[in-house]
C-alpha cells in the first residue's frame, strides 16, 4: 500500500490543549519538576524520558511541545521518531556529526546547498577531522568507488539544490547499507511530495524554514529517525542535539505545528504552477530544469519516488547564460512586474529568486560550480501561489522578452 502522509499525519495529530483547546498547549518551562527524588537519577542515566514514564528534565534536551512537533514530522516522512532543532543547518550538523568521528567519511552529493557544501568541505574536516568525498550523486560507479571501509555517512538531497537532480534513494540506500554506511536525505524540496525513508533512507533531515513553515518567517530544523537514533542524539552523555544546544522555543514549535495540516494543500499548489511554468519554458526552447517534465533525465525515476497527488515540487531553475542576462532577468521581474523577490531561501508563499552561482552556491570554487553542473546564468525560482497562475505566466513571459530570450 502507497505511503499517505496526510493520514499518517491524521493519525498522530490528536493532543489537546490543556484546557480542552483544539490546539495543544505550549510548554514554556525549561525545567521540570518530579514528584519523587528517585526518578531524576533514572532521566540522567537515560531510563526514564518522555516516552517511559513521561518526564522532562529540561528544555535543552526534550520539551513537550517540541516532542510532540517531531512526533508529527515522523508521520509525515514515515519515521518512527523525529526532533526539531533551531535551524536546518544545526539539524544537518547534529545527525552527520552523531554518525561520525575523527577519521571517518563522508561520500556527499557535489550538488548542495552552499552552506551543507561549505559544512561538509571546510569546517567538519577542519573542526572534527572527518574527511568528505563529493561525487555526482547520479553515478552509482562513482558513488561506490569513494566508499571506503571508513565511509560511515552517504549524504544526498532528494532533489538537488539548485540543479533538480533528483538521488536514486533505493540504490543509494543499497550501497550504503552494504557498506556499512548511514544514508542521510535532506528532504527540504519535497516534503509530502516524497518520503526518502520509505525507500530506504536511514535519516531524514529538514530545513524547516522552507516549504514546511511556508511563510518566511522561522528558522529551524528536524530530524527525522529511528527511536534510537533520536535517543542517541538527546542523551546527556554523548547526544549532538542535547550538548551542542540547538534547542527549539516550544513557542516556534507551535507555530509549526499548525502549519503541518495544510502542508499539503501548499505543495500541490507549488507543485501546479511550477509544471505549468516548467511546461510553457520547454515549448518556448527555454533550457529548464524541473524533474515534472518528462524529458528530465530523472524523470521516470522521481514518478516511482513520489507520494501520488502532490506532483512534483514547486522549484525549477533555467539557464539565462550568463550572470548579467540573469541579473537582468530577476532585476526586472522584481522592479518592473512586481513578481516576486529577489531573495535567498525558499517554500514561501510568494516567488523567490536567486542566481545560484553567485549566491546560494557561492561557497563552491569555480572548478566545484562546473562538476555540480551549476552554471553562471542559472536562475534558480520558488515558484510562489499568490496571484492569479495567468497574470504569473504572463509576467514572466514579458521578462523573459525584455532579455531577449523571446
């Protein structure tokens, strides 16, 4: 039976506030109080937490309101446990650096966001000594030859930032497990559009910031795992989360929880107009990027991948050619059409644009930009949902010929 994460979401969503609200209650301590001496030792070794006996110890390890958020984000992908943490990056950090140590690898995907990318390449190597191999994620050969017997991550985004190129997750959870390796997903494009760890994705990771929040206005991040990886990662002793402190306001995470149940009226929106866009570009002989169009090179592979109903994502990217013909482009659309906003980020309900190579990309060399396949005038668009889909089009039709592309 095809996974639903509306019903599997339904399921779950079923506290109640604590005075009988149709909306949980926000838990803004950041202590918690026992009522007998005894049971704190048993939190501190570990025995007792919220799901045995249910007890809290103190806000930087579980909150109740942010447990409960990640009991949400579970059902959404799946999962038998998730936990929220105060950004998408500290959520990436905290699994990647829970599964490894000094001298262990990593083999990512060459084609990231920027700032996994500049984490990955830079800082945990010189920070932890964890060595980390890029490869075309696309490759299955190039995957497996950079696997050696200390490769403990394989780390991918489900569909690429900015190029649209979407992981073959069940082989690539395949290798991995053969090898003894975790296969880590940043599922921040596809949220209920797909569910990595249905097809063999071990960890789940979010930038919450995006589609999932919707509204451009909250940084944060999850993890989505089995029970014991989530435990791993709170415990007092060795847990990433719990000692590096990427703690949650239980006030944020109430915020999120009532954006989950129209998630996916969103993403069926985004999805809608990004093919109708991605579509009207292919005719126009507009070079596009977008997994929905059957030309796609992952195109049949992403069609097996996804959750039926929720199409296929609400980013596409074209290539302008160069950086001034995309400065141009977005400058317009921006000043003169008021379409939307020249802006990083991304999953908001207007339309974000941004020139990757020189933004969200900027931390990979000029070298690193050519073998992720992201080039100079590559413009990567969030397609929004506000105004009508036809005053949309036409306003990006009449940039498009304003740069001479028409």
């Amino acid at each position: 039976m095809a996974f639903d994460p509306i019903q599997s979401l339904s399921r779950v969503r079923h506290e109640f506030g604590e005075h009988g609200g149709v909306n949980m209650s926000i838990e803004a301590s950041t202590t918690y109080t026992v009522m007998e001496a005894g049971i704190m030792p048993e939190i501190f070794q570990g025995r007792m937490g919220p799901d045995t006996g249910g007890c809290y110890l103190y806000g930087r390890h579980f909150n109740p309101t942010v447990y409960v958020l990640g009991r949400y984000l579970a059902a959404i992908e799946g999962t038998e446990a998730g936990y929220a943490t105060s950004s998408g990056i500290s959520a990436i950090a905290c699994a990647i650096m829970q599964l490894c140590g000094p001298g262990d690898e990593i083999v990512a995907s060459n084609a990231i966001y920027g700032g996994t990318f500049a984490l990955l390449k830079e800082y945990l190597p010189l920070k932890t000594g964890i060595k980390v191999k890029f490869v075309d994620i696309g490759d299955m050969e190039a995957v497996k030859a950079a696997i050696s017997d200390k490769t403990k991550v394989v780390y991918t985004e489900s569909i690429s930032n900015p190029t649209m190129v979407v992981a073959d997750i069940p082989q690539l959870a395949d290798i991995a497990q053969k090898a003894g390796a975790q296969l880590v997903v940043d599922n921040t494009f596809s949220p209920m559009i797909m569910s990595p760890a249905q097809h063999g994705a071990d960890i789940v990771v979010h930038s919450l910031t995006k589609f999932i929040g919707g509204c451009s206005d909250i940084i944060a991040g999850a993890v989505c795992a089995s029970k014991d990886f989530i435990s791993q990662l709170m415990d007092l002793h060795t847990g990433s989360i719990m000692l590096l402190g990427p703690t949650m306001d239980p006030r944020v995470a109430f915020d999120l929880s009532l954006r989950l149940p129209h998630l996916g009226l969103r993403m069926k929106e985004h999805s809608r107009r990004a093919m109708y866009f991605a579509a009207q570009l292919a005719q126009l002989d507009i070079p596009v990027a977008y997994p929905g169009l059957s030309d796609h090179p992952q195109h049949d592979l992403l069609t097996g991948l996804v959750n039926e109903g929720f199409g296929f994502g609400g980013l596409f990217a074209i290539d302008l050619g160069t950086s001034d013909r995309a400065f141009e482009f977005m400058n317009y659309l921006q000043q003169q059409e008021s379409f939307g906003y020249l802006a990083v980020s991304l999953g908001y309900f207007d339309t974000l644009m941004s020139c990757s190579a020189s933004s969200t990309s900027s931390e990979l060399t000029e070298d690193e930009l050519r073998e992720a396949g992201i080039q100079p005038g590559l413009v990567r668009v969030s397609l929004g949902y506000t105004g009508t889909l036809e005053d949309r089009w036409a306003q990006f039709e009449r940039a498009l010929r304003h740069v001479g592309k028409l």
